[in-house]
C-alpha cells in the first residue's frame, strides 16, 4: 500500500504506547544504529524537559555549533517535531525518512518480530536524520519514562539531563514520586555526568542512590538570583553573570539555569574548543522562544498559552498568574485527557479562577467538556462546554474585559488546532 507519510503516521498511532526497548533496537538494528553516530544529550523529568533543552539548543547554536532536536509533543506542526538549528524538516524531507524506517519496520515484521509504535518510529527517524545531516548536537527528549522509554536505547550520551519530577503517568511509572524519580533515573549510564535541576529532596535522594549504583556523576545546578519578574520576562544573576529570559514565570528561571549547568558543564569538562562562553550562555537564554509554555498571545485582555497538564504544572502556571495579575479575573480555557490527574489540577486551579471554558480535546483519550464541566461546578466555579479550542477561546475573549486574563491549559495536545485568527 502507498501511504503518505501523514497517513502512515495515523495507522502507527494506533499501535499505541509500549514501554521497553525490544521494538526499538530490532528498527535501529535494521537501520544500522545511527544513533551511535551521534553526540547525544538526554533529557528526562516530568515538566520542564522541552523549556531546559530549547534553553540548551539556543545556547549551543550562540556558540556556533549545529543542533538538532526531537521534541514530542509540538504544537504549531507534525513537523516541529524534528529540528535542525530551530528550523524544522520539511514534508518533503519526512516523506523520504519515514520512507526509509517504514522499509525497516516492514523488514523487522517479516522476520516475525513485534513492529514498533510511532514514536518508536519517530525516535529512530530522528536519529537517521540527524545522524545523515552530522549534527554537532543531538539533544533526545524521553517521552513519559527513562528507563523503558524508546529513546533509552542511547547507549553513550555525552550528557543526561534530569528536569523537575513529579507524580505522572501512574499508571506506567509508579504510584509514589520516588518510584517515578526511579523510573527517570533510568536514563543514567555508567560514567557519564548528570545535570540535576530543581527537585524536591526525596526525588533527588532517589537519582543520587541510582547514579551511586552506576557510578555517575551528579551535577546539580545552582539556585540564581531573581532580580526582576514581570508577566512577560525575568532577569537573573547565576554565577555573577546577568541573564535575561523571555519565557515568563519563575519555574523557567529554574529551567534556564538546568541548562546553563548543562552547558557549563559541556563547555568545561567534555569540550576542547572553548566556544562555550559567557557570552554565548548569556545570548543563548535571551533569544530561547518555546511555544506553548506560558506564551503570551495577545495583550488586554492578557492571553496565554500552556502545556500545563499534570497537578505540577497547573501549580506553577496559577502562582504565576496570582503574582503577576493578583486584582484580575482569571478565565482559563481548557481541555484534559481522561488518564490525566485533572480533579488535583482543578483543585489547584479552581479556588482563584473566576470561570472556565471546557472542550473535549480531539483525542482518543480526550475527557469529554460535560464531565469536566461537572467537576468544575463541584468546586463552586461556573463553566461553559464548548465544542472544541477554537469555540471556547472566541467566547472567553468574546465576553472578557480588558483588564482580564486567559489562561488556554489542560494538555499540548490540542494546541496545534488552535487558529492564530481566533485571537489576532
């Protein structure tokens, strides 16, 4: 059959999801392990992976140096999801790598082996692809895990990242955040330098255990000091250097600073070349953009956009908004999937939101508006179902004030089909 690579991208999602490596080392085996041909960095944590590694990708481009990414989810494209230097690959491009892996797949199924899910899928394309353009960089985001997840197949990463860690996917990774932290961990290999970010003291008691056990060393970064916050930027001092952020709220002060660990580390202990300054470091946090992370869309009233969909998430975006807009009405516009915490995420959000605009997310696992809308209303706030992103959007803005402020949340799932033309 002759499929487009959309279309083919449609079939292996139902495959769903399946943690552990069998699948993704039959596909690389096939495809000549392409990932052993790069200089790879390794993220893994719960929030914060996609904001360290765009800090991180910005940096190392400052320096001169050529950077590829996969990022899983994106929200302006399919596409998005591969990167060279910023810029994403084209569909001609796609069509060509996912040509290639498909061949694999089909070559690894005939031998009577399980086939690979998408993202499996994914993950190998993006090691082809980086591995055929000899990026300097290749900077892998793990999906929900470590440990069993498909990106864990790298055997020697030049460095392993650990951003913030918290309770997600229970299901998968465990009931506690210790198990989870434990899950995470997995990524460590044995001899290779951990950045530790900002974590609570049992989840970084667990990756110090794990990374004893592996003989790894913890790097964790230090706290900076916040100088100046408004709703749009921070400025911050780490290590005596001034520093200045566009991606708003503290939480991103704490994911810069991962990052910049991260290339002070490259830049003093693994790199000959020196290209790592101060300066690169310092150019490389103020032009880092990141979709989708409490972006600002559109100004009175106050539009912003993001990913926040597990109870930690929904945490730091309300202490954003209750610092930063402490006298105005708080409207958020949201969609959840049902296998996420979204009554934890409610209790957090409900008690300073003065309504709500709920929708089921265009999601196999999408929880529908009228249950949403009923845990809502059980913590004393009104809501209004709406059919999709769009509809809830164009009426929160329709009946909001000037001094308001929306909050679009819940999931980056449905973020790609939101229309700029809805609040432009």
């Amino acid at each position: 059959m002759n499929l487009r690579y959309y279309e083919y991208v449609e079939l292996l999602k139902k495959r769903g999801s399946a943690p552990g490596l069998e699948q993704i080392r039959a596909l690389l085996d096939e495809l000549g392990h392409p990932e052993r041909k790069l200089n790879i960095l390794h993220i893994a944590g719960t929030n914060g992976k996609g904001s360290v590694f765009a800090y991180l990708a910005s940096i190392l481009r400052e320096a001169g140096y050529r950077v590829g990414r996969y990022v899983s989810p994106t929200i302006r494209s399919y596409e998005e999801r591969f990167q060279i230097d910023g810029r994403e690959i084209s569909a001609a491009r796609l069509e060509q790598y996912f040509g290639t892996v498909r061949r694999a797949m089909e070559a690894v199924e005939r031998r009577g082996e399980k086939g690979a899910t998408l993202f499996e899928a994914e993950t190998a394309l993006s090691f082809l692809w980086f591995a055929e353009e000899e990026v300097d960089f290749a900077l892998i985001e793990t999906g929900m895990g470590g440990e069993l997840d498909a990106t864990n197949v790298i055997e020697k990463p030049m460095l392993t990242v650990l951003s913030s860690i918290s309770e997600d996917h229970k299901e998968y990774l465990g009931d506690t955040v210790e198990e989870i932290a434990r899950q995470k961990a997995g990524i460590l290999k044995r001899g290779v330098p951990v950045i530790v970010g900002e974590n609570a003291p049992e989840v970084k008691a667990v990756i110090k255990e794990v990374a004893a056990e592996r003989k790894v060393p913890v790097i964790e970064a230090e706290t900076a000091e916040v100088m100046r916050e408004t709703g749009e930027e921070t400025t911050f001092i780490w290590k005596k250097q001034k520093f200045q952020t566009f991606l708003p709220g503290r939480h991103q002060v704490s994911n810069a600073v991962t990052a910049l660990t991260a290339a002070w580390v490259l830049g003093e202990r693994i790199l000959p070349e020196g290209k790592i300054t101060g300066e690169s470091m310092e150019k490389g946090v103020k032009n880092t953009r990141w979709p989708g992370r409490l972006e600002l869309l559109r100004r009175f009233p106050h539009l912003y956009r993001d990913g926040a969909h597990n109870p930690d998430g929904a945490l730091k975006l309300s202490q954003f908004l209750e610092k930063h807009f402490t006298n105005n009405r708080i409207l958020y516009i949201m969609g959840v999937l049902k296998d996420k915490e979204y009554e934890k995420m409610l209790d957090i959000l409900a008690p300073g939101a003065s309504g709500f605009y709920v929708f089921r997310p265009d999601n196999d696992r999408g929880l529908s508006g009228e249950v949403l809308s009923r845990e809502i209303r059980k913590r004393g706030r009104e809501s209004k179902v709406c059919k999709d992103v769009n509809e809830a959007l164009r009426l929160a803005l329709e009946e909001a004030g000037p001094e308001d402020v929306l909050a679009v949340c819940g999931s980056l799932s449905f973020m790609e089909a939101m229309e700029d033309t809805t609040w432009k």
